[in-house]
C-alpha cells in the first residue's frame, strides 16, 4: 500500500511558501529610487507626459524647417491622392498606376505650357521688374505734382520694399530656382505618400494608447478628406481666374497678358493676399499702356475677381473647410514669417487640419462627458 501522507502535505508546504513570499514582499522596504504611493507613482507619470510634451515642442522647434518640408510633402500626396481617387471613378485599375497616370498628366501640362509659352513667358518675366519700376516712379512724381511731399530717403525706401518682393516674382516661375532642393524633397516626399498612405498611418496609429487608435484613424480619415476638397477647391479656382485673366487680358491689348494671367492663378492658391497682389501688378502693368488700358485692367480685376469671391469661392466653401478668413489671413502672416513662401503657401491646409483635429478632440470630449449621463 501506498501512503497518502506526502500528498496530502505537499498542498499544505505550498499554502505556507507563498504566505511567507507575501509576508517578505509586504515587509519589504522600498529603495531609494522606489516610488511605493500610488498617488505619488500618478503626479510622476503626469510629470514626465508634460516634460515630453515640453520635449517635444522643443525639438519642433529646432526641427521646424524639416517638418514644414515633410508637411508640404503630406499637402502634395493630398493632391495627387485626390487625382486618383477621382480617376479611380472611372477607371477601375490598381492605385498605383492611377497615380502614375495622374503624375504623367501634370508633367505633361506643365511641358505642354513650356512649349506652348516658355519662352514668351520667360521675356515677359525677365521685363516686369523693369515695367513695374517705372510704373512706380511715375506715381510718386504725380503724388509730388500734386502736393504730397515724399522726402528722397522715404521715396527709396518704399520703392526698395515695393520693388523687393516683385523682382522675387518670376524666380517662382522658374521653379523656386532659390529652393529647388526643398521643392524636390516636398515632391519626392509627396509622390511617396500618394502611392501608399497606410503604413505611415498605421506607424502614427502604433505610437498611440490602443484605446486611442480607432479615433486617430478616424481624425486621420477626417483630415485627409477635409484636405483633399480644399486643395480641389483652391485648383479650381487658380485655374478659373488665371484662364480668365489671361484671355479677359489677351483680348483688350494688355502687355505681358500671359505672365500676368500666370501670376494670377499662381497667386490665387493664397486666399486674401493673392488677388491683391496680382491686381496691383495687372494694374501697373496697364497703366504702362496709357489710362485707358490701366482701367480696363481695373474693370478686368474687378469683375473677375467679383465673380470669383461671390460665386466661386462661396460654392466651394459650402464643400470644403469653412475657414474665417480674418483667421486665415493671421494664419498666413505667421506662417509666412516664420518659413518664408512655402508657409505662406501651406497656412491655409495646415488651418484646416488643425480645425478637424480640434473639432474631433471636441466631439471626443463631448461624448466622454455625455456617456454617464445616459448610462
């Protein structure tokens, strides 16, 4: 026979080894690098969150110039992912080959433009600053005619400031000769998030919390939606009004029509600074004509830009971001003197992601609070 002794003090030496582990993990003192108050380890934890995000603001600003870089890449994918979307209504192929076909069209209009105008554009270009200069000096020997006393020193400095920025101007028709590095890392960067934007959605999914990732993807859904139907809207209405200009100026005579109706829809992309800007350049140019051509152009701008601010651009607000344009016009002063003309160019997309992305975090917060209610 056997004896059920051992078996039934094995369960018993069991019981006792784990109480006298307990008894020693409970009498043990913590160490000095110990945190052993749970509201203590909570106030720490909190601590370190606020000293990354601090980190994190601070490496943002040492990297501003980089992520502005990657940010114009994410608005170039935008486009050219909405080129595809498009296109995929219609021809039901692979992704990839529709945004190669979209890329093959965009190189295609921009040769088709060259050939067609390069070189006029170019002599029309290489002529402005000195069109412009002149234009400016007229009018301030009329203001001195009529009595508006504009010291020497004065005169040189408005017409080095108003002269500074335009003779910047056809160096943007040369394909940002100043930044062609930048500007081929945004289209590289670009290219690269249009052909296949889940795995850098994923990757920023996988940084958060899990209980945080179905909401970012829907944030990050959001976005890329509310971004694609504001960059169709600004090129809609870029082309609208250069087209319009360009021909409008073709038809009555005006000199330089075809780099003027250029400049006009380039500048269009800048909501409330672009039209300005290419008014007053349409105007100068016109009065270097005579009276009568400076205003048609005045009637050209007006009407033009009548109809492009209460037709147009209403109708594509109603189905794009909604943005205040006080709030849009202090966005582009910020940005414009903290990165130059690509932030001018990237204020309005960056405004509106940051308004989906408070809107979301809103409506989050909102059905937090509203769930004990109607539980």
């Amino acid at each position: 026979m056997t004896d059920p002794a051992p078996s039934a003090e094995t369960p018993m030496q069991e019981e006792v080894l784990i109480e006298e582990a307990q008894t020693r993990k409970h009498d043990r003192k913590p160490g000095p690098t110990d945190i052993a108050d749970p509201q203590v380890r909570a106030e720490a934890r909190r601590a370190f969150i606020w000293l990354g995000i601090a980190a994190l603001m601070a490496l943002s600003v040492v990297l501003a110039q980089p992520l502005i870089v990657v940010f114009g890449g994410i608005v170039f994918g935008a486009m050219i992912d909405g080129g595809a979307r498009l296109l995929g209504k219609v021809l039901p192929i692979p992704r990839i080959w529709r945004v190669v076909l979209v890329l093959l069209f965009a190189v295609a209009f921009l040769l088709s433009v060259i050939a067609y105008a390069g070189s006029q554009i170019a002599a029309q270009a290489a002529a402005l600053p000195a069109t412009l200069t002149a234009q400016t000096f007229k009018i301030l020997h009329w203001a001195d005619q009529h009595g508006i006393q504009i010291n020497t020193r004065m005169r040189q400095t408005l017409t080095e400031r108003a002269l500074g920025g335009i003779n910047e101007l056809p160096g943007l028709l040369g394909g940002f000769i100043g930044g062609a590095t930048t500007l081929f890392l945004i289209l590289v960067l670009g290219i690269y998030f249009a052909v296949d934007p889940a795995p850098y959605q994923r990757g920023l999914a996988w940084m958060l919390p899990r209980e945080s990732r179905p909401a970012f993807n829907a944030m990050f859904q959001a976005m890329g939606h509310t971004l694609r139907r504001l960059l169709f809207g600004r090129l809609i209405g870029m082309t609208v009004e250069g087209v319009t200009i360009g021909l409008a100026l073709q038809l009555g005579g005006v000199p330089m029509a075809t780099l003027l109706g250029l400049l006009s829809g380039m500048l269009a992309f800048l909501p409330n600074i672009g039209a300005p800007i290419s008014g007053l350049l349409m105007v100068l140019v016109g009065f270097s004509g005579g009276p009568s051509m400076g205003l048609y152009c005045i009637a050209v701008y007006v009407v033009v830009q009548g109809i492009d601010g209460n037709v147009i651009v209403p109708m594509v607000a109603k189905k794009t971001a909604d943005l205040a344009p006080a709030l849009v016009l202090g966005m582009q002063l910020v940005m414009g003197a903290l990165f130059g003309i690509i932030g001018l160019a990237l204020a309005d997309p960056m405004l509106a992601m940051i308004k989906v992305l408070l809107e979301r975090l809103a409506a989050r917060r909102e059905a937090v609070q509203d769930e004990p209610a109607t539980t």
